[in-house]
C-alpha cells in the first residue's frame, strides 16, 4: 500500500472509529442529554471536516486541507471551554446564541476565554497542539505558507514570480500533505479523548 492510499484508510478509519464512539455515547445516556447532545455536536461537526479533508488530500488541495486543520482545532478549544465552564453552563449559553469566548475568566485582568487561551490550556494537556493550531492559522490567514502554494521556489530560496499557479491543488507538495494529515489524524485522536474525560 502506498503512503497516500494508507493516508486515506486512516481518514476512512478514523471517520468509523468516531461514529462507534457516538454510538456509545448515546447508549450510555439513552436519552438527549446535554452530553449526548455536545457529543454529537462536536462528532458530526469532526466527520463533516474530515470527509472533506479526504477529498482535499485526494486533489492535492493544501489550501483547503490547512483550513480544515484549523477547524478540527476549533473543536478541541469548544470542548476546552465546555470543560472550563461545565457542560451545563456551556449549553446554557449555546442555546442562548452566545459564544464562550465573550466569558470573562480574569476580572482583575478582563481576560476572556479567548481562541489564545484555550489553546494554551488545551497544549497543557497535550503538547505540541499549540504548534498545530499556529501553523493551521498561518495557512488560513495570507502568509508565506500561501505563497509557496501559488509560486514555485527561486534558486536563492525566495519566491520565483514568473511561476504563478492557479490550478486546483499542489501535487509538488506530497509530503505536506502527509504532514498535513497526520495531524489531522491526531487532532481527531485528541478530540475523542477530550469527549472521554468531559462526558464519560
């Protein structure tokens, strides 16, 4: 098996292993519990991403797969922040359309519990997630990573302008695209063990 079909069979795998893990959830509580509720939330919004990021890997679509990445993060921060605050109250402010990051966590220091702070209080328990979110942050938003995906590289290390590139994907960039989803890999791992200790 190539290295990019095997790519494929853990998106396909992972995509099964998260709706055994919603089936479990909803045996456990047999009814529309809050926890039923913000599980299955937080897994079909999981299995949407990670069906497109498949398609995205298959067209070599890196733009696309890093956005992805970043919002697959985002689901690891809303179930950091329905920890901080207890699953009651989060869903209190879901069904009321607020946003858990307008709560303020530090009056003395008005500090709300920002995409930053959650990140940080998500990398405590699982290193190296921090690096993630800033590299899939620096792929959404226009910085060099864009660059590199539009024109090809100059001898000296700069971007060669004359090498402009606006057909879909970046087959040149394989290896990224591995890199790319195995981190998204592991985010779905991270996002199913942080669903464990908050609602098991």
């Amino acid at each position: 098996m190539s290295v990019r079909d095997d790519e494929i069979k853990k998106i396909v795998e992972m995509k099964s292993v998260m709706q055994d893990y919603m089936v479990a959830t909803y045996n456990k509580y047999q009814c529309r519990s809050k926890e039923v509720v913000f599980t299955g939330m937080i897994i079909k919004k999981s299995i949407d991403i990670i069906s497109v990021a498949e398609y995205a890997f298959k067209n070599n679509i890196i733009t696309v797969q890093i956005s992805l990445l970043r919002l697959l993060c985002d689901n690891c921060l809303a179930i950091e922040s329905a920890h901080l605050l207890g699953l009651d109250k989060f869903m209190e402010l879901i069904m009321a359309n607020q946003r858990p990051n307008q709560v303020i966590i530090n009056e003395e220091t008005e500090e709300t519990m920002s995409d930053g702070y959650l990140k940080r209080m998500v990398a405590e328990d699982y290193p190296g997630f921090d690096r993630v979110y800033k590299f899939a942050c620096e792929g959404v938003h226009f910085s060099k990573q864009t660059i590199k995906g539009t024109f090809g590289d100059s001898v000296n290390g700069s971007f060669d302008i004359t090498s402009i590139n606006f057909k879909p994907g970046n087959p040149e960039l394989k290896e990224e695209l591995v890199q790319n989803n195995k981190s998204m890999i592991t985010i779905c791992k991270i996002i199913i063990d942080m669903l464990k200790r908050l609602c098991m």
